[in-house]
C-alpha cells in the first residue's frame, strides 16, 4: 500500500510513471486527488485494494480473530488499525543526499595515490540513491474485499461432510436443519455480535478522545499514559460482557478450532489412502500429516502462508466444481435396473428420515467452520462508514447465498453419486482420473489450510500459558505437543470422522453460535433480552441432547 507524499524535487525518479521502478501495487491516492479536484469533489473516494491483497487479508483475519497483529500493524488509541511499512524508493541524489566533508577526508587530497587508477564512468542509472520511508496507512476495505473474506472464512473442506449427513440423517432433516441454523447463526452474528461491536467501538472511541483531551490539560510535570488500545474481537467483546467467565468462550473457540483441524488429520489420510490404492495404513499418512504440520505451526505470523492460502483457494474452487461435475455427469446417466435417470433411482432410495438423524445437529453447525469468530474483525476491516453499515446486509446475503450452494451441493452429490458407499470424507468414496485429481488437490488444499485454523488456537492457548508475549522457543515447545496430541486423537477416531463433525458442532459449535452472543447482547446493549435468552435455551437444549445422542451411539455410527 502507498501513502500519499509530495516528492521533493522534480527530477525525482517516482513522479515519471513510466521510468522502471515507479509502479507501486493498488491505486495513486495523489491521482484520485486530481480527479476529485477536476470533478469538483470535495474529497477523493477510497483507494481500492489489488485483488491479489484479498487474499492476504483474509489470512490475516485469523490473526484479528484472537486480538494478534501481525509486525506490521498497530492500533492507535481509538483502536483503529494500521499498518506500517517500509518503502524504498530509487531517485537521483540532491545536495543534501551528499556527505559533508570532514577534516580527515580533505587532508587525504594532499597525500599521494598509491596506485594509478584509471577513471571510472558513473552511468545516468548509477546516479542513484535509495530512500527508506516508512509509511503509515489505516487499514481498510471494500465491501467486496469482505464478502469474499466471508466466503473465503466460511467455505472449507466441511461441505463435504455434508452429502454423507444428508444420506445419515434424511433430507426431512438435514435440510430445514440448515435452514434454522442458518437463522440463528445471522442472528447472533448481525443482530448480536454486531451491535455489541458498535455500541463498544463508539465507547472506545468516545474514551480515546476524552484521555486526549485530557492529556492536553494535564501539564508535563505530570504526564498521563494513555490507556492501552483494544483491538475489538469476538474474544475481546466476552471479555466486557462476560467477565471472568469469557474464558469459556476463550477455550471454546479454541477447543473448536482445533477440532476442525482434529478433522482435517483424519480428511487427509482418507483421500491418500484411496489415491495411493491402499499401500500404506491410515495412520502411517496421519503421521505423516502431523510431521509435516509441526513446522508450520511454530509461525507467530501467518501472513507469510498467503501464497500457500492462494493456492488452497484455487484447489478448494477447482475440488468442489470436479466433484460437482462428476456428480451431475453420473446423476445423467441411466440407471439399468429402472430405466431413469440416476439422480431420480438415488432419490428414491434416500431415506426421508433415520434413526441417526440427530447427528446432523451438530453437523449443521460445524459447516460454517468456526466463521461466527470472523464477523467482527471482517466488520473493522471495512473502511468508510456507510459501507460498515451495510456490511451486515451484505453478511446476511453472502451467508444465505453460501447456505444455497451448500444444500444443492448436498442434495447432487447424495442423488447424483448415490448413497451406498458414500463416505464422510466424499472424495475418498470417487474414483477414477479425474476423482484422483480432486484427492490429491482437496488433500493438498487441507495440508495448507491446517495452520489457518490452527493459530487461533494455539495463540489463545499460548497466551493462556506462556502469557502475552511468549518466547519463540517456549511457544514452539507448545504449539508441538498439541499438534502431537491431536495426532494421537486422529489415530483413535480415525473411522469415526462423522461422529467427530457432529460431536464437535454440538459441544463448541453450537454454543459459540447461539449461547454466548445473544448472552453478550443483554450484557452490553440490553435489548432484546427475552429472545435472546429464548435463543440462548434453545442452544443449550440442541448442545446436550446432540453431544449426547453423538457419544451415545458411537460405536453404531461410523465415519
């Protein structure tokens, strides 16, 4: 990003845009000036971010998830974010780029050379000097920039949990399951969470102004510090609600996070485990994952993983339109025994309703990913205020479309492939070249998307232990010995991945979606108070009966 600054001289190389070296990323904040003036506006519109910056943000929303910014960011006292960098730029030296002479260098003019060296041409490009700036930009968004955060946060290797929930469960349930959760999950996140976020953000900038008025009438004999800024998270907003209980919501988000990557070490070795024809036991490519994870996990800043996280979005996209593609190409062909098509044979034989039903309880939770936690650092991230009055509208419509694509996904895949032998992990039941390509694709993505969803996790649990600043070898130490534990739970549960999926979106889903928010509201807004304790029963009512129901039966329901 580039903040605006008047170049000092005009022979500077910056102010001819096309001499080498003078591109910067995203849009000229002096050329939006320009147009402005010539189209007789007041103030100039909003640079745009580079689409490829989309991506980098979105990892860095798992870091503003639990309060951590990366080197290059700070809050400032009303705790509005921004980031901080160092820019070179390359300009032809002016006098006051020239060192001063010194007594000792002109006494060296006196003294004979020691050797005969022969004159040395300066070329134009050499007559150059770097300039170092540091440059401090507020940091901020577009509305599209935030839905595709949303869709980026919310859409994972969960939906394809959800075509073997369908056929466990019955679409007479599965699907108006979705639909409800999908109700409560936009009203704790726009109605709940939301609110909370603007009546404290307004406070916080309310008291930032108030300790800088303050400050100005204090004298200097007697200097004030300024309060510490807050960056606003769901964790944060618990913390001021809840009080000494928030930690519940702490160890939940962090218990579900790292049991959305528990998923993930028993995902994988399913897809290579078909890919690779059997060759090797699950457990020798559980291992194998947790080895190669342990690495990743020792990152205190994930900003570095925005390549690998651009190449898990690539091969999620071209994951989920290959098996969409072999679904619809099978669902078309002719069933033999019937004499239709195989997307209407396969409906028929999905039962209404099963006996497992209540396991798409906390299915159906568990299919946002943990993206409750996201809503708010996506809500900061969006810079002028009419757009952050339209982010929940825009919350709202993104979700709904995402909750669309997830039940048609469903309901094709279960009609189209049919429901004998579909597995939990769905690319694990396809076969051929093309299903091959989609494992190793699905199973690459998966690998790269671990220390996602790990870091929040391990930086709460981090925090927790080590406190806030821990060292880089203590918390290499931890973030080890939870990746090693959670490799031993993968190698006990490994046949029992839709158990896993159910027993975690009931446990942690569930209340992190429907308990605590509204709960939070009555707290710090105050409205609304007998919904939202209607909603807050309902979510600890659907916790127990699903988590029990889900151990109850776990030797009868496999992955």
């Amino acid at each position: 990003m580039r903040a605006s600054s008047p170049l000092g001289t005009i022979d500077d190389i910056d102010s001819h845009p096309n001499t080498p070296h003078s591109y910067v990323a995203g849009e000229s904040e002096d050329r939006l000036h320009h147009v402005a003036s010539l189209w007789g506006l007041a103030e100039p519109r909003l640079r745009r971010k580079p689409v490829r910056n989309w991506f980098a943000d979105s990892v860095t929303m798992h870091m503003h998830s639990v309060g951590a910014l990366s080197r290059h960011e700070r809050l400032d006292a009303t705790g509005t974010l921004h980031y901080v960098t160092i820019r070179r730029r390359r300009r032809r030296p002016r006098a006051e780029d020239l060192p001063t002479p010194q007594y000792e260098t002109l006494t060296d003019l006196f003294q004979p050379p020691a050797a005969v060296v022969s004159p040395i041409e300066v070329s134009e490009e050499e007559e150059i000097v770097v300039v170092v700036e540091e440059e401090d930009v507020i940091v901020g968004g577009s509305l599209a920039a935030a839905m595709f955060g949303i869709i980026k946060g919310t859409v994972g290797p969960a939906i394809l949990y959800l075509p073997h929930g369908v056929v466990q469960s019955g679409y007479v349930v599965a699907i108006p399951s979705i639909v409800l959760a999908t109700i409560l999950y936009l009203y704790s996140a726009n109605t709940c969470l939301l609110e909370c976020w603007n009546i404290e953000s307004r406070k916080q900038h309310e008291m930032a102004t108030a300790v800088e008025e303050l400050l100005a009438l204090v004298s200097e004999e007697r200097p004030v510090a300024p309060p510490k800024p807050t960056l606003l998270t769901y964790p944060e907003l618990a913390r001021r609600a809840l009080g000494p209980y928030s930690i519940l919501t702490v160890m939940g988000i962090a218990f579900f996070q790292l049991g959305v990557c528990l998923t993930y070490l028993i995902f994988v070795p399913h897809n290579l485990m078909q890919l690779t024809h059997n060759s090797l036991p699950r457990e020798v490519w559980v291992w194998t994952m947790v080895l190669g994870e342990i690495p990743l996990g020792w990152l205190s800043d994930i900003r570095s993983l925005t390549c690998t996280n651009i190449l898990a979005t690539f091969l999620i996209a071209y994951g989920l339109v290959a098996v969409l593609a072999l679904a619809i190409h099978q669902g078309w062909e002719q069933d033999p025994d019937t004499d239709e098509r195989r997307f209407v044979s396969h409906w028929k034989q999905l039962p209404p309703v099963t006996d497992a039903w209540f396991l798409f309880v906390g299915t159906s939770f568990f299919m946002m990913e943990g993206g409750i936690t996201l809503v708010v650092p996506l809500q900061e991230a969006v810079s002028s205020a009419a757009d952050r009055k339209r982010f929940p509208a825009v919350n709202t419509h993104t979700t709904w479309g995402i909750v669309v694509f997830y039940v048609l996904f469903a309901c094709i895949c279960a009609a189209g492939l049919g429901g004998e032998g579909l597995s939990t992990a769905l690319t694990a039941s396809l076969h051929g070249h093309v299903a091959n390509s989609v494992q190793l694709a699905y199973s690459v993505a998966v690998f790269f998307s671990f220390p996602l969803q790990a870091f929040p996790a391990l930086q709460v649990i981090c925090r927790a232990l080590l406190g806030e600043q821990p060292s880089l070898w203590w918390r290499g130490v931890f973030t080890t010995a939870i990746t090693l534990l959670l490799g031993v739970i993968a190698t006990i549960a490994i046949d029992y991945l839709g158990n896993v999926v159910s027993l975690l979106g009931s446990m942690f889903g569930i209340p992190l979606a429907l308990v605590f928010p509204p709960l939070m509201h009555n707290r710090l807004v105050g409205d609304r108070v007998k919904m939202n304790y209607v909603v807050v029963c309902f979510g600890l009512l659907a916790m127990g009966a699903a988590s029990y129901a889900t151990a109850a039966s776990w030797n009868e329901q496999g992955g």
